[in-house]
C-alpha cells in the first residue's frame, strides 16, 4: 500500500472540489472532448479489467477478494462504456447522476488495488496513474 499516493490523490480530490465550488457547478467542455475522455477511459478500464481477471486468480489470492475485485472491474467498465456509447449520440447530455456509478465502482476499487501483491500493485499503479486526474477531472466538472 502506498499511503503517501493515497493522501497525496486525497489531497488532489479535495482541492478539485473546492475549486469546483468556487467556480461553480457546471464547467463547460464540448462534445467531441468529452467523447474522447469517455474513450481513453473506456480503453482504460477495459483494458484494467482484463489484467484484473488475468492477474487477480484464485490460486493466487482469496476467493472473496479475488470476486469483489472481479466484479468491480467488470462494472467500472461497464459503466464506463455504457457513458462512451451514449456520449456518441448527438443528443447527448450528460449529467452527475449518469457518472455516480463510475465514481462508486473506483472509490471501491482503489483500495482493493492496494492490497494487491507487489507485483501486481506496482501494474494497477499505472492503471491509476492513468485513470486518477480523468476522474478528478469528470468529478470537478459534474459535481454537485
């Protein structure tokens, strides 16, 4: 585990948010960059979910862990991609409620990467190294 990351993204959530108030709610991006940042992380979480899957096994970690740590990389992308497919139509309008799933599948997700063994730690830090400032970015821009 990595305390001093953790604090340090924590950090970064909070001053997100504050910054998210004082500017107010609703932080203008255009379509085409929202579908591209629905993209990357689409191929992102995909991408995580086959590496969770594929290096989080049973005969290396403990059923419940491995399951929980399955299930919420598939859901991630799940959601992530039901949001990239969507964002596709022309009509498209997003809202903090469509992403609210998003936000919870990672908050979970986090700390179970963390107690992943070195090896396989020190791969999903690249994952969240990817993933954390685009999330901290969708959270800035469609918080409440």
């Amino acid at each position: 585990e990595f305390p001093a990351v953790d604090d340090r993204l924590d950090d970064i959530e909070f001053s997100m948010n504050a910054l998210a108030e004082v500017c107010g709610t609703e932080i203008a991006i255009g379509r085409d960059e929202l579908v591209q940042i629905y993209s990357e992380l689409d191929a992102l979480c995909k991408q995580a979910s086959l590496d969770i899957h594929r290096r989080i096994t049973n005969r290396r970690y403990e059923e419940e862990f491995h399951d929980q740590l399955c299930g919420l990389g598939d859901s991630l992308s799940r959601s992530v991609n039901n949001l990239h497919r969507a964002s596709l139509k022309r009509n498209y309008r997003p809202t903090a409620a469509q992403l609210q799933p998003v936000f919870q599948d990672w908050a979970s997700m986090r700390p179970l990467l963390a107690k992943c063994k070195p090896n396989d730690r020190n791969h999903f830090n690249n994952f969240r190294k990817q993933v954390e400032p685009i999330m901290v970015k969708l959270q800035v821009m469609y918080s409440n």
